[in-house]
C-alpha cells in the first residue's frame, strides 16, 4: 500500500481559507500555511505541487518511523557518506561528483550566491529561485519567452542563438521545464553544452525529468565532461517526501571540491539520511511509482484536452501547463475552486512570463483528476 495517495475525506468546500496568503509570496503559500499548520485541512485537494503520489510504501513510511528517535538525537553522516546513497539510489557512476543538498534550492542558492556573477540567461517562465534570487543579488537577468503559439517548446539552436547575443555568462535549463513541462533531448542538451562550453557556468535542472518518460534523457553520467556545467536534482519530489528537503547537485571532482568547502559539515537532516538509506532496497518500486505518475499524467492531458475553455500545452513532466480562456478569470477560477471546493491548482500570475490565465496543474491519480474536472466544470459554469 502506498503511503497518502489519496485525499482525505471532507466537506467539499473551505470557506475559511485565507486568499490574502497568495499576496504575501512569489511563491505560492505553503500546505501548512493554507491549512493552519495542518489544523484545519478540510481535505485541501493539492493540484499545486507536483510530487510523486505512489512513494514511499506505507512500510517504508514505518521503517523510516521506526528510526526517528535515533536519526533525532545522534548527529547525521557528512555529505560524503550521503552523497554515496544518492549515487547509489539514482544511478550516478561516481559519488564525487555530487553534492548533497538540504533541498536542491539550498545548492540552487549556493550557486546563485557564489558561482553566478555578473549575468544569467534563464528561459522564462522558469522555477523561481532561478529568477527572483540572481535579481535580488543584483545578476543581470536575460530571457528568452516560451511562448503558447509555440506550444511551448525551444529549439536548441535558438536557445544557444539566444545566450550567445545576450552576451550573459551563465545560464540556466530547468529540463523538463517547471511549469511549462517543455523539455530538451540528451542530444540536444549535448549540443547545447558544447556550444556554451565558454560560459562560467551553465545549470541542468533536472528536477522533474524522472517523470518525463520511462527513459529520461538526463545528462547525470555526462555532465562531469564539461568544466562548467551542473545538474541540479530534487529528490523530495522524486521519492514523494518534500518536506525532507533532500536534493543534489553533479559537476565534475574540482566544481564540488570548490563548493564543499562553503557548505555546512551537516546540511542534510538524520531523517533524510535514514530515509536515503532505506530506499536503496526500493529502486524498483521507485521506478514503477513514476511509471504511474506518467500514466496519470497522460490522463489528466486527456481530461483537461475536454475542457474547451483551456488550451493545453504538451508536457514532459508529472503535471501539464495550460491556458484559459481569456473571457474567463484565471484568479477567480483559482480561488473558486479553492473555497468551494477544497482544489488547489497552481496559477502562474506572479511567474515571469506568464499571465493569470496560465495554470500548472499536478498530476494525480485518476479518480482525483475526475474529481477536479467535474468542479473546474461547475465553478466555471456559475462565472
Ligand atoms: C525546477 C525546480 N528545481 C528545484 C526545485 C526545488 O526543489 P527542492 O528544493 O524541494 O529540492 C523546484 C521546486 O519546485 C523546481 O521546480
């Protein structure tokens, strides 16, 4: 059995939730913080962050119980022991080459803060720890649009077109691309590298690219070829657990040399160490859980393809990205469905980029994705 794939049971609307919180970030406001630190879920539907919802086992999630009290009271490993579960769990041919992170956006900001000085180009919209912190820290910022006349796709050649005339000196690709869902191949990324091999850095965020196919075309085994270049990884959206805060970044030997020597000796919690621990016995079921979410990820495309007052766009990742109908309010749908009836989706207004009419929507199991459509469909009959 799966640990919480499915949504509690509730009433179906959530009066008492307070839409002001969506003005306070440029994120969105955090599960704990709609919920009143998880006082009052009502059965809050989340549809915003896209996570994988068939992992971990409910056995898994009693091992890892199990081990609390001592992952609590005894200090973690070091990221050189952490680093190897990872390698170990993911496929990575050599621990060296990856740093262990408190999140992928703690090296994220690693990077921004130390790596990236003077100019990045980021194709937008994009992940925004890849746009309001290099701004907040005074980079000069470069964008390419991707665009819905274009189905949002980028072509390799225009995006290295595109770097080379902003005359930025790094770069980021989030690949598949959150929230456009847009992806590169290998090949193609491949190409992209060695046509940017000038740059002082240039990221891979490969965040979502389990859930792009059976297959992913990731650089992870490529990457330490190229003096500067990363790929970024989250794994609490991987393993189902974002909360752990467990992420990674892969270079070459002398990049995570550099950027060991400013990280805490014990970024990574005693939790998220047993919990990397555990999974190593677990990498099939991890394989077939994001198989699902690709599954469910066709459906929902599906489902919401019904819906005409939405324009959706092809995705490549565990959630699909989609336009509404300009005569339509993108914020009112939104906080519709929120109040009256506990869905919570992601809209794309305060992402550069993008406009309120645009959503990110998460993949979920079939029966949640009938229950979204049915009251997308009725809230956006009574507007
Ligand atoms: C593309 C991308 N990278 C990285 C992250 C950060 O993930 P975490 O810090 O939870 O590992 C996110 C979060 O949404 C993301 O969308």
């Amino acid at each position: 059995m799966t640990f919480k794939t499915q949504f509690p049971e509730s009433k179906n609307n959530n009066k008492h939730i307070d839409i002001s919180l969506f003005n306070q970030t440029t994120h969105n406001p955090s599960y704990a913080s709609l919920t009143n630190n998880f006082e009052k879920i009502n059965g809050l539907k989340d549809f915003c962050i896209p996570v994988n919802t068939y992992f971990p086992s409910r056995s898994l999630m009693d091992d890892l119980y199990k081990k609390i009290p001592s992952a609590l009271k005894y200090y973690p490993s070091s990221n050189n022991l952490i680093t190897e579960y990872i390698a170990s769990f993911s496929d990575i041919e050599n621990p060296k080459r990856i740093i262990a992170g408190n999140g992928s956006t703690e090296i994220i900001s690693w990077l921004n803060s130390l790596f990236i000085k003077d100019s990045l180009f980021v194709p937008v919209p994009s992940f925004g720890r890849w746009i309001e912190e290099p701004i907040n820290l005074g980079v000069k910022l470069h964008t390419i649009q991707y665009c819905d006349s274009n189905n949002q796709l980028l072509s390799s050649k225009k995006f290295v077109e595109a770097v080379l005339k902003s005359g930025a000196k790094n770069a980021v690709i989030c690949n598949p691309n959150n929230p456009t869902g847009s992806i590169f191949s290998r090949a193609e990324l491949l190409f992209i590298l060695r046509k940017l091999d000038h740059l002082d850095n240039i990221i891979i965020d490969e965040s979502f690219i389990d859930f792009s196919s059976k297959t992913p075309p990731t650089i992870k085994n490529d990457v330490h070829l190229f003096s500067n270049a990363w790929v970024i990884k989250s794994l609490g959206k991987n393993v189902g657990l974002h909360g752990l805060r467990m992420g990674y970044a892969i270079s070459n030997e002398n990049n995570i040399n550099k950027l060991k020597k400013h990280l805490p000796y014990w970024n990574i919690n005693g939790i998220s160490e047993m919990l990397l621990m555990l999974i190593q016995k677990e990498k099939l079921a991890y394989d077939e859980s994001r198989v699902k979410v690709i599954h469910d990820t066709i459906y929902l495309t599906d489902r919401f393809s019904e819906l005409d007052f939405f324009k959706v766009f092809p995705t490549n990742s565990n959630f699909v990205f989609a336009r509404l109908d300009s005569q339509i309010n993108g914020e009112e749908l939104r906080n519709r469905l929120l109040k009256n009836k506990s869905c919570f989706i992601r809209n794309c207004e305060n992402k550069m980029g993008s406009t309120k009419q645009h959503f990110r929507i998460a993949a979920r199991p079939k029966q949640d994705v009938d229950f979204l459509v049915n009251a997308i469909r009725e809230e956006v009959s009574k507007m």
